[in-house]
C-alpha cells in the first residue's frame, strides 16, 4: 500500500510538473504573440510617419522643381525613439537609386522590340558586365518574365529547363514582386544572386534611375562612355550638390569625354533626378520581440501614397 501511494505521489507530481511547463510555455507564446502583433503596429505607425515626410517633401517639391537625394530630410535615419512599451527606429531609401529588373519588359519606350536594341536591356547587360558576371544571363531573366514559352534568344530558358530541377517548377512568366525572386531564375547561383541584389530592385512600372541617389557600379553602366573615374566625379557631386535636370547630368558627364565620344542617344531615356517609388524600413523592439518591416511605397505627383507592398523581417 505505501509503495501504491508514493507511486501515485510520484505519477501525480509529474503531471502536476508536465502541466505547469506546459502552461509557462503557452503564456510566453501567447506573450510574445502579443508583443509582435503590439510592435507590427508600431511598424505600421512608422510607414505612416515616412508617407507625411514623402508629402512634405514633395510639396517643398512642387515650389522648387522635383528633385530627389539623399541630402534631403526624408533620407535621415530616426534616431532611436522610446515610447511607453519599447523603442523604434527607421529610414527611408530610394527604390529607383537601383535598377528595376522588370524594366526588362515594361521599357515602352525602347526602340526596337528586339534584346539587341532595347535600352533597357543592354543597360543591365553592362551592369552585369560591370560587376563581373556573364551579361547573358540577362535573356535567361527576360524569359522568366514574359508572359509566353517561346525562348526568346538561345540564352534564354523555358519551361522546360525548369521542369527538369529537383523539384520542378515553371517559368514565372509575370513581373516580379520582389528581387530575391532571382534564386528562382536559371543561370543565377546564390553567390550570383547575391552579388547582384544590392543593386536591383522590382517595381510594377518602368522607372528610370535617379542619377542623385545611384551607387558606382549603376552609374558606369548607364552608357559604355561613363567609366570609373567620371562616376566617382558624379559621387563627389551627389554630397555637395543635386542634378536639377536629365540635362544638367548630360552635361555634367560630357565635360569628362572626348568630343569624338560622345554619350548615347538613349541616356536621357534611362535616367532622372527624382523619385516616385521609396522603401520605408523600420524597427521596433518591444520587452524580447524584435520586428521588422520593409514597406515600399509609391506617391505621386498628385500627392497620394500607395503601398505597393510590405515584407516583414529584420534587415
């Protein structure tokens, strides 16, 4: 009888234990449940604050001629803000400081439908060519995103291509919603896809590159005439000043270049010096839950903002 009732001692202590775990585990989930979708709020109110700056911004705009660059005030990183349950922070960066990959397809003002001719096109072939990977790759990427199954060049790839992978998919045929849909595309290794994301963007509209926010690399392959010194002559220039003008930039660039090598006639077609489409980033940290969200947004001449799409994620 003793040994009966330390067993059922023993067996009831347990369960008491397992139950008592069971329930700690369960209100710390349901805890940071809370905390998240608390700190996802706070995401949400900083993508509201960036939309009020891109306005204000754009209203000084509209009196002193549309220019964007990171010498503005929208570009200034938040400094980290407490408030009552935690901390946020955030900046806002220009989406069209990059290169649209689905410029591919939607450059409606290319010349020629043919790969040969389009600006677009042989724009990103020389920033390939730039950052050292083969340029052909780019026929592989315009298969992935027209609407057909036709190969469009012998570089490109089909459907057909991607049936054969473990496992097997399909060609997109769409526009892309998010750049790291380049591990998808045949041809784009991870050490390739890397290499290239800091550098490219997808947006749902042709978009030209904003030659005040640009990095090195895309500004020495906006035309086979801008080498490495003249870009790091355009980069001194971004700190002190902005390109009021397409022409303004032209000219700017021409003064580095033979008279005899001139710049090509599609420049003025593959660049701005403002911006309709930004990326708000923003991090909260409440008691142990961390969120982060990337928002991009697009505002208009017309002074209204849209959300083009959100990813959650700490970056």
């Amino acid at each position: 009888a003793f040994i009966t009732a330390m067993l059922i001692m023993v067996i009831t202590t347990i369960i008491g234990i397992s139950i008592s775990e069971r329930m700690q585990i369960s209100m710390k989930r349901t805890s940071n449940i809370l905390y998240h979708d608390l700190a996802y709020q706070y995401n949400l109110g900083g993508e509201s604050w960036a939309a009020l700056i891109l306005l204000r911004d754009l209203n000084d705009d509209s009196k002193h001629g549309y220019i964007d660059s990171y010498r503005e005030g929208w570009s200034t990183q938040l400094p980290l803000t407490s408030f009552e349950e935690g901390t946020i922070t955030g900046r806002i960066f220009d989406l069209q400081s990059k290169f649209n990959l689905n410029n591919l397809l939607l450059d409606s003002k290319n010349i020629s439908k043919s790969p040969l001719n389009n600006p677009s096109i042989l724009y990103f072939k020389r920033l390939l060519k730039t950052l050292e990977i083969d340029p052909e790759l780019v026929y592989a990427l315009i298969d992935w995103l027209d609407t057909n199954n036709d190969i469009t060049y012998p570089a490109g790839s089909e459907d057909e291509e991607y049936i054969s992978q473990t496992p097997a998919y399909l060609a997109a045929n769409q526009l892309m919603v998010d750049p790291s849909e380049l591990r998808m595309v045949n041809g784009f290794s991870p050490e390739i896809t890397h290499k290239l994301l800091p550098f490219v963007t997808a947006l749902p509209t042709y978009t030209e590159l904003n030659v005040n926010t640009a990095e090195k690399e895309l500004l020495i392959a906006l035309d086979p005439n801008i080498n490495s010194d003249i870009a790091d002559a355009v980069l001194q220039f971004q700190k002190i000043n902005s390109f009021s003008s397409k022409i303004n930039f032209i000219d700017f660039v021409e003064k580095f270049i033979d008279k005899e090598q001139r710049t090509g006639k599609n420049l003025d077609h593959l660049l701005d010096v403002s911006s309709d489409y930004f990326m708000v980033n923003s991090i909260v940290n409440i008691e142990q839950a961390k969120s982060g969200l990337q928002s991009n947004l697009y505002r208009s001449k017309l002074g209204k903002i849209t959300i083009v799409n959100r990813r959650r994620g700490v970056i």
